[in-house]
C-alpha cells in the first residue's frame, strides 16, 4: 500500500517504521528542514543537544524496546537525579523521603497524608473514572485543602496558567504515577536516564534505518492540501480496488508544488492544523475526531529560553517553582542529568519554559523581549547576583502545539484509545493519547496500539533483515 505519513516527530517517524516493516511504500512530509519535531536537535555552538528538555524513565518500556531496534542500547545512560522546589523565596530540595520530611511549608499531618495520598493515588485510582473532576477538586478532596492551597495550587499555576482549575485529574494523575515511577527500585531516589548524544542520535540513527527501509523523507515540505483522489487524473482506478485514494500537494524549497496520490494518508499532527489542508469532503472525518477525542479541544504551547552557562546554578535537574513573582514554569538544569564533559563542553545546560495557552499572544514576542524577561523576571528573582557574564550561549524555542489537555468539562465523552482505521486519511495523533501524559514513550505506545488493533487492514509485521539473516545463519 502506498501511503503517506504528514509530520516527521517521533510519532510519525514510529509510524513510518512500523508501516514499512508491513511492506507499506512509505513517504514522509515534514514541514520543518528537520526530523524530530519537538525531539529535533539544537547546534549550540559548542555542542548539539535538544532544542527541548527530554528524558527516559526505566519504566519506558516501549520507547526503550525502540531504541532497542534501531540499535542504541548500548548507548543509554542511567543517573540519579534530584528535585528541587522554590516557594516563599526559598530553595528546598525533594528529592528523597527525608527532603519530604523536612520541608517547612507544610505541617507532619499534612505530610502524612500527602503521603498517603500520593500511594493511594498511584496504586487504587481508577484514572477512567476522574476524566470529569477537575485536578483542583481530586487533588483537595485526596490530599487536603492545605495541601492544595500550599504545595499543589500554585504549581498548577505555573505549569497550566488559565487552565489551572479547569483540567481532569486525569492529567495530574497520570504525572504522579510517571514521576514516582521513576522512583521505584532505586530507594527512592529519582533514576532518569538519555542516549549519549541526546535526540539528534537517536534521529540520526533513525534516518538511517528508514532509508535502508526505502521510506521517502521530505523535508522542508509543508503539505498545503489533501483531498479525494477519485476524479484526479491519474488516480488508482476501480479497477484495481484502490479507487478510495488521497492526492497530498506539498511545497518544495524553492515554492513550487508538487502532488502525489497516495492509497492511505495519515495525519499527525492536531486537528486544528488539519481543517487548514484538507477539502470539504475530508473535513467530516476531522470533525470526528474532534468529538471522539476532546482533548484536541485545548493545547498547551511553550516558549522555552535556552542558556547554556559556564557554571551550574543548582543540583536539581528539575526545579518546580511555586512563586507567582517568577514568571517561568519551572527551571530544567539537563547538565545535572546528562555528562556536561562528553555532551556539552564542560557547560551548564538550562531551559527555562513558559508554558501557554497554544493562541496566547506570548508565543508570538521577539526574542529580545521574552529573554529579558526570563533573566529579569526569572532568573534574577531566582538567584538575585545572576550576571550576564555568565551566560555563553542564549536563545527562544517555541513550540505553539506542545500538550493536549482533557479538560474535566468533556470527561462525560467516552475515553477512546487507538482509533480504528479509516481509509484513505486517518489522523493519529498525541490527542489521542489516554491517562497519560505527553512524553515519547507513550507517543511509541500509541502507534504500536494503533497498529496491532488494525493489523488487519494494515498488514503483519514481516522480519527486519538482519533477522531473516540471523534466522539463516541458525538453519542447519
């Protein structure tokens, strides 16, 4: 089957493998002038690293079975890392039972039952059942209104800006398990762990297994229409059972089109992105998924500063800020998780995000003014003999569809998971995700689960090469 694949993130890139394994003759669309989407790698001048923050927890087991096929398990690296967080002015690590235990803003009856609340939480909630109530609502009625108001309020804040009150449990819920599986086995202490060489290996090494695959890649090719392919000349004909075709047009580098039919389109990225390129006939399968899956209804984007600094600023690799006078979201410090040596030239790596509403007029600031105002309004309120001498790199990343959130108002809505197929266009995307939060282990999660529930109509897997030679070499 012939079949196109719009985005190259890592979810497209997953579908592309999966697809070709099934002896599908795949292209993929990317807009940008590199694969990746919100895993691309950053040229910082010393080094190359992400343009965003990323790690990989030892429960990751779909991502980790990837990385397995594409080679680069030998290249996985595992550290303890710690957790910071800054409320009342002041720094406070958590990074163990005992930091919990010292932590002066909350009283030991509030501790314990946020304690208590946390195992109960992680262990007996049945996520599928607080898809209606909003995270301020659960997370009050399970740890306490002091809890609430002190420790878990103001970071909703900060993290989710207008929708603080407004988002399912669901969403904290599958947080909490994530975070504090990561802490499972290892006494507590948070194990996260990377590639030697961030994102832009993994890609790289990607690259080249679709190639050896004979997936098509095209880059720097925004696709600027899709429609029915039954009237177009040159369409499959009834003929042969392909007469349910999709033409895809893209732009070229240079500004010209260029068209190609395809047997099977599958779309990645949001719906609102979608209803810009497809025809009318298209639209209802677009409006479908809208309504199947509410999530797509409202999306976080970030604006995220990057520093690379020629000192550390804390020994936390996440510092959670519970401040409304410092406006970021919270302060990732990558050197305190990965080699600063080998990654990054003996540098500090930091991202500072500010996460928005996805139209927010944020996310449309020059660079000029969003810098000033991480180091003004962030970092100087952070560490108040902060100096621009310490800084050797800077920049803005955006991103302006970064996390969908299931808001508690469409929780009656039944909670789908992987769709079911619906030649020839199909979307699949992170909105479609189900208790669970953005990351790229449950991105590979989500294609695997869309693939085996239509193994049918897509075809079974066939062995790679290397195990059909491995297989060979085992006959006698």
């Amino acid at each position: 089957m012939k079949t196109a694949v719009i985005g190259g993130g890592i979810l497209g890139l997953t579908l592309a493998h999966r697809l070709s394994r099934r002896g599908h003759s795949v292209e993929v669309f990317e807009s940008g002038s590199q694969l990746g989407g919100l895993a691309q790698p950053q040229d910082y001048g010393l080094f190359v690293w992400d343009r965003f923050y990323h790690c990989i927890l030892p429960h990751d087991e779909h991502l980790l079975g990837l990385l397995r096929e594409l080679g680069l398990e030998r290249d996985l690296r595992w550290a303890v890392t710690k957790t910071g967080y800054f409320g009342s002015g002041n720094f406070y690590s958590m990074s163990s039972n005992l930091d919990f235990l010292r932590f002066p803003l909350l009283g030991l009856i509030d501790k314990m039952r946020m304690g208590a609340a946390v195992v109960y939480a992680t262990r007996f909630t049945d996520p599928f059942t607080i898809y209606g109530v909003t995270a301020k609502d659960w997370l009050t009625k399970l740890f306490g209104r002091r809890n609430y108001k002190v420790f878990w309020e103001p970071l909703l804040k900060a993290k989710l800006g207008t929708y603080y009150d407004k988002v399912s449990a669901v969403f904290l819920w599958a947080t909490l398990k994530r975070l504090f599986g990561a802490r499972k086995g290892t006494a507590n202490k948070e194990k996260l762990g990377y590639v030697t060489g961030g994102y832009g290996r993994i890609l790289e090494r990607f690259s080249q297994v679709l190639n050896e695959q004979g997936v098509k890649i095209h880059l720097a090719a925004p696709v600027t229409s899709i429609r029915p392919a039954a009237n177009l000349a040159g369409a499959p004909s009834e003929s042969d059972n392909r007469s349910a075709a999709c033409e895809v047009k893209s732009q070229r580098a240079d500004g010209s089109s260029k068209a190609s039919v395809f047997d099977l389109v599958l779309f990645t990225a949001p719906p609102r992105v979608a209803r810009k390129v497809v025809s009318p006939e298209l639209l209802p399968h677009v409006e479908r998924m809208e309504a199947v899956y509410p999530t797509s209804s409202a999306y976080l984007g970030v604006a995220c500063g990057v520093f690379v600094l020629r000192e550390p600023l804390t020994p936390y690799y996440v510092l959670n800020l519970a401040d409304p006078d410092v406006e970021l979201t919270g302060l990732i410090e990558m050197t305190n998780l990965v080699d600063s040596r080998s990654e990054t030239a003996g540098r500090s790596l930091v991202y500072l995000p500010r996460y928005v509403d996805s139209e927010d007029a944020v996310l449309r600031e020059s660079d000029g003014n969003l810098l000033e105002g991480f180091v003004e309004r962030g970092l100087k309120r952070l560490f108040p003999d902060f100096t621009e001498d310490k800084v050797f790199y800077r920049a803005v990343h955006r991103a302006q569809y970064v996390q969908p959130l299931p808001l508690a108002s469409a929780g009656a809505v039944k909670v789908e998971g992987a769709p079911e197929l619906a030649p020839p266009f199909q979307m699949l995307g992170t909105f479609m995700l189900r208790c669970a939060t953005l990351n790229n282990n449950e991105v590979v999660a989500l294609v695997e689960e869309f693939v085996r529930k239509n193994e049918a109509a897509l075809g079974p897997e066939r062995p790679a090469a290397a195990e059909l030679q491995v297989a060979a070499g085992a006959m006698p």
